[in-house]
C-alpha cells in the first residue's frame, strides 16, 4: 500500500507560503492507518523495546498504535503544564524564538529500550528536545521513527548528530 496518497497538501496553512502534510486522510482509512503502524514498528520488533514515546499531539496516535504492537508502554511529550505530576523539560529553538516539552519525572527508568514516534520530522527541534528528555531519565533510545520526513529540512542530519537512528515511511524530497 502506497501511504502517500492517504496524505492531502492543504496550501498556505498555518501560514501563507506553508503546504501543510495533512495525515487525517490516512487516520480515517482504516487499512492505510493499520500499514502505516505495522510499517512505523516492523524494524523494531524484537528490539526489546520498552516504552514508546509520542510528543504532542499528533505522535500520540502514532505512539500507541506502536506501544500496543510491540508491547511496550506508551509515554506522552506534552507542552508546559499538561502533565499532572513532577516533570522534566526541555527548550528548543523555532524559526522565531523557543517553544519547550515536558515528559515525567518518573516515565523512563535507567537503561529502558525507548522508541521516539512523531507523525512528521522537519526541522528536527521538537525530536531533539524528546531525545534529551529521555536521555535525561536514563533511557536508552532505540530509533526515532516518523510517518512523514520533509527531507529538504534538516532534521534527519540534526538528530543522527544525536546519535539517534533515523526512520521515516514518506520522504518528502522537496518543497
């Protein structure tokens, strides 16, 4: 199944000049969502991963769609103050300014196998920020996996610095 054609270019959104990677199309297909989770864990399986994070929102849905396949836990990245109990958090920088990411205090033990799961991979900032969180608690990041890369962006380059193994099911090559 060709994942692609489940994504929509909506021009100009959230700004002008912006083709915004719409995925609802692909979350309301049943079989296409099913490949795009089967295909975001098939590397992983048997990897003893432990946990699988999503950083918010949209990673929510594809983390746990991961968790439940490789049987791990799931753990939220959330924005400031979304998180009930003491947490961790981590800036980044935008275009123009900051923006920063929250995870638990308690959510990755020392030495546990952790899949990183986002819908889309551009700049790389908010991943980054993710990967340092769980490095924070200990863990040990197995591979950041993602539904789309826009590959004309240096995400990819910014989290291999990391050391952080690099998947993607939709490269997009250029704008």
């Amino acid at each position: 199944m060709h994942l692609e054609q489940f994504i929509r270019d909506v021009p100009d959104f959230p700004k002008q000049g912006i083709i915004f990677k719409d995925i609802t199309p692909l979350l309301a297909n049943v079989e296409a969502l099913r490949e795009a989770a089967a295909q975001l864990v098939a590397p992983y399986r048997g990897a003893g991963v432990e946990i699988v994070t999503g950083v918010e929102s949209r990673g929510f849905i594809f983390a746990s769609l991961a968790a439940d396949r490789l049987g791990a836990g799931f753990v939220p990245i959330r924005k400031p103050g979304k998180l009930p109990a003491e947490t961790i958090a981590e800036s980044y920088e935008l275009e123009y300014g900051t923006d920063t990411i929250e995870i638990h205090a308690d959510a990755v033990r020392p030495a546990q196998k952790v899949l990183m799961v986002d819908d889309l991979l551009a700049t790389g900032g908010t991943m980054e920020a993710a990967c340092r969180l769980v490095r924070k608690l200990g863990g040990r990041i197995v591979a950041a996996t993602f539904v789309i890369e826009l590959a004309f962006l240096p995400g990819r380059e910014k989290l291999e610095a990391l050391g952080v193994e690099t998947r993607s099911l939709i490269r997009v090559e250029g704008e």
